[in-house]
C-alpha cells in the first residue's frame, strides 16, 4: 500500500509527520507513506526544511492519499496550476485531510454536500465553500475522510490501515506509539472514533 502525504509550504508538522511515521510502523506488510509535496523542498509553519520523497503526480498513482494542513492552504486553493496538478480518484483511492487539508478537499469537489471536519480556524473558510462542518474530530463517507485538530492524526491513519489491512494491523501501529501504561487505553479510544465508519465503505 502505497500512500501519498501531501505536503505544501507552510505545513503543519503534526499532520505529515505524524501520519506518516504511523503508517509505516506497517513497512514489513509492503506499506509505505512518502511526504509528497509540488517543489523539492518544503519549509514547515515553524520553520523546519525537509525534502519531499516524491512529486506532487504520485499522489494519481498512491493506493491512499493524506491532505495535511498549513497555514498557506488557503495560498493553495487559489492557485489554479496548482489545484489542477492534484489528481484523485476516490472510486480507487482511499482519500482523508486534515484541519485546513479540509477545505483543499472541498475544492477539488470531493466533498460535496457530504458533513465534514476541520479545526475550528478552518471551519468558516469550509463552510463558505458549502461544506456543512461537524463538531466532531472524525467522520468517513465511503473512501473519503476528515479530520478535525492536529492530534487526530492518528485517527487518519488508523482508518487507513484499517480499511487497508485490517483493524488488528492498525492496532499494532497504534500501540508501538501510544504512551507506555496507556497503550490499550490509546487504541481503544481510536477505535471507537473509527469503527463506526469502517462498516459503512458504501455510504
């Protein structure tokens, strides 16, 4: 499974690198999560440079793609050579962002009339883009997901190997990160953000 993060100037580290690293505890059962970005390097809103592991095009080609925040997301969705470069296909992909990511993902039109989350500074750029938004920190519908608040990383990512290789998998990845004497605490408060949706990949 191959999974694309996409990460834009001015990006919040929690969203890409937290999801990432997850995912990747799931490397030995062929799972991989590359920080995907438009340029060779991205700087994050605290100042920190990385390099991206792959093109902004391999988000067409990933099994799954995260759309993380930034405080520039809005810079991004108006720039329409930019906006036109994402390609995702939801029929194939198992698609999910984040706070800000939200409202990337409502114009590439994948969100429709469907409810949504977003972090509360995000919320009434999404909902003047006709997005209805939840007071919750997670919702799915069918392959498309979001988030709400830079701690629900973990939501994301859990969701995406569960559908991907099963709750028992993500699980597993949770637990090596969760806090130690906290850990089945930590999953099971995941899972009951997540499971509900898990059972409805048709609605």
């Amino acid at each position: 499974m191959q999974v694309a993060v996409l990460t834009f100037d001015g990006f919040n580290e929690l969203d890409s690198f937290v999801a990432a690293a997850i995912i990747n505890r799931l490397r030995g059962q062929g799972w991989e999560a590359h920080i995907t970005a438009p340029c060779a390097r991205v700087t994050s809103m605290n100042g920190v440079e990385i390099a991206a592991q792959r093109p902004l095009a391999f988000a067409a080609e990933a099994d799954a793609v995260i759309i993380g925040s930034g405080m520039k997301t809005r810079e991004v969705v108006e720039d329409a050579a930019l906006l036109a470069q994402i390609r995702l296909d939801p029929a194939r992909q198992l698609i999910a962002a984040q706070c800000s990511g939200t409202l990337l993902l409502a114009r590439l039109g994948l969100i429709g009339a469907l409810p949504a989350c977003t972090d509360l500074i995000t919320k009434p750029w999404v909902q003047a883009a006709g997005v209805e938004v939840i007071d919750a920190p997670f919702v799915a519908h069918g392959n498309v997901a979001t988030a709400g608040g830079c701690l629900a990383s973990p939501y994301l990512a859990a969701w995406i190997m569960a559908r991907g290789a099963g709750w028992d998998a993500a699980a597993g990845a949770l637990h090596y990160v969760a806090p130690v004497g906290e850990k089945q605490a930590y999953i099971d408060a995941a899972h009951r953000v997540v499971a509900p949706f898990l059972d409805r990949v048709a609605a």
